[in-house]
C-alpha cells in the first residue's frame, strides 16, 4: 500500500475511533463521491437557472418569473415553502370554488324542479 494511502487510513481511524473494515471504507467513499455528484448537479443546475434569469430580465413581460428566479437562486428552502403553501392554497381555493358551483347548480336545478 502506498504511503499516502496507510495515511488516509490512520485518519479514518483517528475519526472514527477504530480501523474501518473494507466494505465500511467503500460505503464512505460512494457516500463521499455521492455528495461530490449531488454538489456539482446543483451547482449547474444553478448556472441554468442564473443564465435563464438573465434571458428574463432581458423580455419586460418575464420579469415576474425573472423575480421569482431571483428569489429561488437566493433564498431556495423559503420559496420552496413558500410554493408548497401556494400550491395547496391553489387547490384547496380552486376545490372550494368547484363545491360553491356545485352546490349553486344544484340550488338551480331543485327550484326549476
């Protein structure tokens, strides 16, 4: 083994408080290239969505997709809570509506009959 290697060993060790068997050892390093594939996704996932930003910012009729862009790039957990509460404020509204109708219809139906 080479140097290096019995190095990086002895610190897992130091780190983890005993010798790590092998599978263990490859566990960490799939996790570890899991999280360094992940980081590089969003990363260009990032890119995209600066690039499309710009495009937005460039057409006045997209600036509001352009601040919601902006808003997402920069506070991402906030506008993913803040969507969520949107969307089933959406469906509860848009299925209050579709009972209220409903019940309008069936209110003009029982005075015709």
């Amino acid at each position: 083994m080479a140097d290096s290697q019995l190095e990086q060993e002895l610190e897992q060790a130091r780190r983890h408080g005993r010798w790590l068997a092998d599978d263990e050892r490859e566990a960490l390093a799939l996790a570890q290239r899991q999280q360094a594939e992940a980081a590089l996704a969003q990363r260009h996932r990032r890119r995209k969505l600066l690039l499309l930003t710009g495009f937005c910012v460039l057409i006045p009729p997209l600036w509001p997709l352009a601040l919601a862009l902006v808003l997402y790039l920069l506070f991402p957990r906030t506008t993913q809570r803040f969507g969520l509460i949107a969307g089933v404020l959406v469906l509860l509204g848009a299925s209050l509506l579709a009972v209220l109708l409903l019940s309008v219809a069936v209110a003009v139906l029982l005075a015709l009959f």
